[in-house]
C-alpha cells in the first residue's frame, strides 16, 4: 500500500481581486501583506467584492492548499484532506478542485452554515489576506472517531496540520497527533501566519511536542520568537530553538524550515545542525501572486519526505512547487504537470 498523506485544516473558497484592491486596502485599514480573521468591521468586504468587482473563485485554505500541492507529486489517491465545509456551492467547488488534482475530500458537512471564505487583496507582489471562517469552525473531533475516518488515520503514513486550524480545532489537531507519536508516524505542522504563535501560543504549544517537521516563514519565526521571549529572533535562531524543544517521539529528529522568501531557506534538525538552502531567483516579470507560495512549497517538501527523499532533495522539490505557484493567480499549480 502506497504511503499515504491525512491533512486537515480549514476548506476556505478564495475570493481574488487585483484591481480595486489598493482602495479596499485603505478602506478597511489593512496591511498589503498579512492574513488575519475578519472582525465585524470587516464583514461587508465580501458583498463587496462579490457584487462591485471581478473576482477570481479558487479552492483555498492553506492546509488544503498544501494537500493539493503534496498530491501533485505524490501517486493519485495519495492524500487526504478533511475539515469543516457548508452545504452549498462554496463546497461543491472546494470538492471538484480536489477531485481534479487527486486529492479525496473527507468533509465534515454543516448544514445550516456556510462554507468559509477569505477575501484575497493582491497588490503588486503582496497579498492582503482577510478569512471568515464560517463552516471551517465548526469542525469536531467526533468527525474524526467516525468508523470511516478513524480507517483514514490509520491508513495513513503522515500528517498534516495548518496552524490557521488551531484557532479553534486544538481537540482535534491533538487527536491526530497523539495518533501519529503513538504508531511511531510522521507529523508535519506549519505555523501558517504571525498572529498563531503571537495570539494562540499556548495551543503552538501543546502541539509542537507531537510535531516531527514544523514550518514556517521568516515572519512567523520572529512572532514565535517575540511570544517565547527569544532573543535570538533570526530565522537560525528561531529554527534551531523549535527543533530542540522537547517530543514526544524522541526516537527521531524534529526538522524545521523556516522560508524566507526569494532569501534562503532554513532547516534545523534537532540539536545536530542548521543549514541554508539557497533560492533560486525568478524575475520579477515572472511573478503573478504570491499567495499559497508558502503552502506549495511545504507541500512539495512534504511530498519529497512522504517518498524517502534526503532533505536537501525535500527542499529543493518545496522551492520547486513554491516558484511554479507563484506564476499562476491564486493558490494553484500549473497542467500539465512541471515536475
């Protein structure tokens, strides 16, 4: 039996606009490159959008995002991803992207709310990221002790966890953990945006213990390093704290990687070394949008570890798929495959 992938996060339909997106900005007093959850002041910014501009749909959410990337390396019927959707339109979309790109949809349907949205503001080589979770949620860790999803967890090999999920789902990301460290699995966990380790540390927390690989960005590792109290707050510093906190699973080195965008990536592993991976530059005429680039990148890393690849090789398959998602719009991977 192939090696399998078990994701799970928050299933979110990105609504992309470019133009009109400097006045939204100013509008609703955002950063150009951030992601945040909506408050109510924010609430109108998706009607708006819907009904004023020309927006792009495409599948989103960043663990489901990084399941798309994994599987577009990975054997079909590899990966599985599962999280909390409505009942509507929003769904059935999430749910052909992932048929499309060999990714099973193992939802938990709630029928009375719908599918959660994140409004997606690119402006130049930024993206303004602004997420109503809806639906996304309400995901409960009953849903995972189903006969069906308890087949899915044992089946698999290794496990994802998108850190934006911790925000209301630590229950169920420690359910899956717990079940990795126990069968001696491979869990991966991205820290996903400043505000997790900065506003949810005490849930980063609880589980980095469990965590074999953890991932981030350079902004991430500062925000985790700010909340620690690092005072080393360099992407090193922060890599190598992470990769010798103490696990649950001693029996195998935490891997770290942390990205800095076109600049180096990092990796530490446990208190044995830490290495830069050089980026290999595209131009600017290349780019298109930067948003998901993180996440195909941990896919493609994930994807190279799920196949027995070295981490030299893993890094290089992660900078692979994060250059090729950024020349497309949105969170998505070019047909016919590049790999």
């Amino acid at each position: 039996m192939p090696a399998k992938l078990f994701a799970i996060g928050n299933p979110l339909l990105d609504i992309s606009v470019t133009q009109g997106a400097e006045q939204l900005l100013e509008q609703y007093k955002l950063k150009a490159n951030d992601a945040i959850l909506a408050g109510p002041e924010h609430t109108p910014i998706y009607e708006q959008v819907r009904t004023t501009l020309q927006p792009l749909y495409l599948a989103g959410g960043a663990g489901q995002n990084t399941a798309r990337a994994a599987s577009y390396v990975l054997p079909p019927g590899s990966v599985v991803y599962t999280g909390s959707v409505g009942n509507d339109s929003f769904a059935q979309t999430l749910r052909e992207a992932n048929d499309k790109e060999g990714v099973e949809s193992a939802y938990y349907v709630r029928e009375q709310t719908p599918t959660g949205a994140c409004c997606v503001l690119i402006t130049g080589h930024d993206r303004s990221l602004v997420t109503n979770l809806a639906a996304a949620q309400e995901f409960s860790v009953e849903h995972l002790r189903t006969p069906e999803m308890k087949q899915k967890l044992n089946d698999a090999s290794h496990y994802y966890i998108g850190g934006f999920f911790l925000t209301h789902g630590i229950e169920s990301a420690l359910e899956v953990a717990k079940h990795s460290s126990a069968a001696n699995k491979t869990l991966a966990f991205n820290l996903s945006a400043p505000f997790i380790p900065q506003f949810f540390k005490d849930q980063v927390d609880q589980l980095i213990p469990y965590a074999d690989i953890v991932f981030g960005n350079e902004s991430e590792a500062e925000a985790y390093a700010q909340s620690h109290g690092l005072s080393d707050t360099s992407a090193k510093g922060v890599a190598k704290h992470i990769a010798t906190l103490e696990k649950t699973n001693s029996g195998k080195d935490r891997i770290v990687v942390i990205t800095q965008g076109a600049q180096e990536t990092v990796v530490a592993i446990g208190n044995q070394s830490v290495t830069s991976y050089p980026v290999s530059p595209l131009s600017k005429d290349a780019i298109v949008d930067t948003n998901g680039a993180g996440d195909a990148t941990a896919g493609g890393f994930v994807a190279a570890y799920v196949q027995g690849s070295t981490i030299p090789e893993c890094v290089e398959l992660g900078h692979k798929l994060g250059a090729l998602c950024i020349q497309q719009n949105g969170p998505q991977l070019p047909y016919p495959k590049q790999i």
